[in-house]
C-alpha cells in the first residue's frame, strides 16, 4: 500500500497559537495517543479517519497536518 502523506498538507503556515489551540483538544489527544507504537498505515489510517469524522474542519487539518509534519521530522516518512 502507498501511503500519500501529501494528502495532509493543507496550510502553508499555521500560526504558532492556532496550532497550539488545535492539538490541545482532549478528542485529539486520544486519537494521537492511539497511535504511539503503531505502523504507519495504522497512523495514516486514523489521520483519514479523523478528517472524516470531522468533515474536514480547519481545526482536523491543523492538526492531522502537524502530526505528518512531527512524522516526516522524526524521519519515519518522507
């Protein structure tokens, strides 16, 4: 399975503060904890779900996107 991480780049530029409100959203903090010690198609698999869930609010792609992000700096995608 390929997994096109690009599919969660929405923003150029989050601001420092929308971001931090953002991932601080206890629904959000359950889901992202969800996914510690899981593969990646897993991590992809809850990112698209979350998104759905949330009919693609700003709010789910800030913070699926900062998520990929903390993956491809952790080296674990591309």
């Amino acid at each position: 399975m390929i997994l096109k991480w690009h599919k969660f780049e929405f923003f150029d530029w989050i601001p420092t503060v929308i971001r931090l409100q953002s991932v601080k959203d206890d629904d959000w903090q359950i889901i992202r904890k969800s996914m510690l010690k899981t593969d990646l198609e897993f991590k992809y698999e809850t990112l698209q779900n979350w998104l759905e869930k949330n009919k693609y609010s700003d709010k789910s792609k800030i913070q699926t996107q900062n998520y990929m992000q903390a993956l491809r700096r952790s080296g674990l995608i591309e």
